[in-house]
C-alpha cells in the first residue's frame, strides 16, 4: 500500500508541476519577445520542453501504475521510461535550436529591457523552485530527470536576475547572449548525461549500486548450492530491478530441501529488493549444456 501511495503522490506531484510550469511557460515565451532577451527565451524553450515531458510524465506515470497481462508481463513500469527519453530528445532540439539564435548575437548585441528580465526572473525562480520541491522526493528516473531539468530552470533564473542587475546598471547587452549559450550548453550536458542512463536502462544494463558477481559469490555459500549460472540484473525503470538465475543443487535433495534453497536465495538477496526474483534450480548431474548460453546461429 506505501508503494502504491508513492506512486499516486508522485503523480499528483508531476500534475502540479506540469501546470506550474505550462502556465509560466506562456508567460516566459511572450516575456522575452517584449524585452527582447534570447537568454530568457532559451530558457522559454527549456521549460517547454519540460512541459512536454510533464504532461507525457503524467500520462505515463500513471499508466506504468497498471497490473501485468499478457502483452506486458512485467506490467508498465517502463512507460514511465518514455517521458523521461522523450523529455531528453526534446531539450535537445530546443536547446540547439536556441544556440542558433544565441550565437549571432554575441557577434551582433541587441540591448533587452532589463527591467522586464528582473520581473520574469523573480517569478521564474519562485514558479520552478516550487515545481522543484513537488517533485524532488521522486525515485523513479522519470521523476529525478523532470526534478533536474525543474532545478536547471531555478538556477538559469538566478543567472538571468543576476545578469538583468548587471545590465541595469551598465551597458553590457553582450551578457544576455553570453548567458543563454552558458544556460544551454549546461542544460545539453546534463540531458546527454541523463539520456545515456536512460537508454542504459533500456539496454538492460546492470543497475550501478548492484554487483552480479556478489550475489553470485554470495548464493554459492548457502548450504546444498553447489553453483550458479546465468546471473541476470536489469532494471524496469532505474527504481525496480529483477533478478534471474540458475542455482546448481547437491546431490539428493528432498523437495522440502529444494524449496529451502529458494527460500534462502531470497533472503541473501532481499537487501537489493528486487520487485521480482525468478530462480530456476538444476541438479549437478544435469547435462553441462543447460548452463550455457545460446549460441548466435550463423548466417
């Protein structure tokens, strides 16, 4: 039931966020337009962006909440993957897409309205640090992706009222190009960061905090394990992981003796909390072939 609450409260958080931040989007994109800034119109398309991967964060966060079936037998916990993918692939094209308009300006400065980027900045700090804190205490990769890109947008904000000061004060329009090629090029680095963990989550990589050889090492210690084989971790959505493996037996089990070898590989491995855990046991007379790998057939 806690888990269940995480994921409806998670939810909830993305829905707030999303309308936090879709609303100000709008008001940031005719904002810079009038004072003439192409740092806040980066940052514009960074937090449309971001409104995209809300909206499609919400759809699929609650759409990963639904039971396996026979399409999906693991259930939709990678639906909420896509938002995360998507969101990444968005801000990329936003983000070159604004170096493009920013790049000729540092060769040409055209002067914004200080003033108007003073304003827009107060209330982008207060509109995203709020989306930030609704979304912080996400564990899925969906909600830490949404939950950096919302952090970005507070600390692009700060640059923007500290260069918006600066500019009151002096002639410098140079700054505002400067700064929306600073903003963009930190935001590209950080979604190329996020996309290769994403994908890396959909290649069935190992999740980092997790050691097959451990477990392996671990489970062969155990009373009547004589071996394992084909030690397999992958992660549904960087939040819940799986664990498969083949577990050689002594000689001479009873079925109650079977069943307390499973019992026991389960706790040896209960402090990863694998949310599912497939164990197929073999004997150790069984033919070798069993325990390897499927070769590729050749062409």
């Amino acid at each position: 039931m806690g888990h269940d609450h995480e994921h409806h409260h998670g939810s909830s958080n993305i829905k707030t966020a999303f309308f936090l931040n879709f609303s100000f989007t709008i008001i940031e994109l005719i904002g810079g337009v009038l004072t003439n800034s192409v740092a806040i119109m980066s940052d514009a398309i960074h937090d449309l962006g971001d409104s995209l991967s809300l909206g499609l964060s919400w759809f699929l966060q609650n759409k990963s909440k639904q039971k396996s079936n026979n399409t999906f037998t693991y259930g939709y916990r990678r639906f909420s993957l896509l938002g995360a993918l998507i969101n990444s692939i968005v801000l990329i094209v936003g983000s070159l897409f604004v170096l493009s308009e920013a790049v000729p300006r540092i060769l040409d400065p055209q002067p914004p309205q200080s003033v108007g980027m003073f304003f827009l900045a107060i209330l982008g700090v207060v509109v995203n640090g709020t989306a930030v804190l609704k979304t912080r205490s996400g564990t899925s990769m969906n909600m830490k992706v949404v939950s950096w890109h919302l952090l970005e947008d507070v600390l692009g904000w700060i640059a923007v009222l500290i260069v918006s000061i600066v500019m009151y004060f002096w002639n410098f329009p140079i700054l505002d190009p400067l700064l929306a090629v600073l903003i963009t090029c930190y935001i590209l680095v950080n979604v190329i960061r996020n996309l290769k963990k994403t994908l890396f989550i959909f290649l069935d990589g190992v999740p980092e905090e997790i050691d097959p050889d451990a477990i392996a090492t671990e489970i062969q210690k155990l009373a009547n394990v004589a071996d394992t084989h084909h030690v397999h971790v992958w992660s549904l959505d960087g939040e819940e992981h799986v664990l498969t493996l083949h577990v050689v037996l002594a000689d001479g089990l009873s079925v109650d003796e079977i069943a307390e070898v499973k019992r026991a590989v389960k706790q040896a491995v209960s402090p990863y909390q694998f949310s599912h855990i497939t164990i197929e046991t073999e004997l150790s007379e069984a033919d070798c072939s069993l325990h390897e790998e499927p070769s590729t057939p050749s062409r």
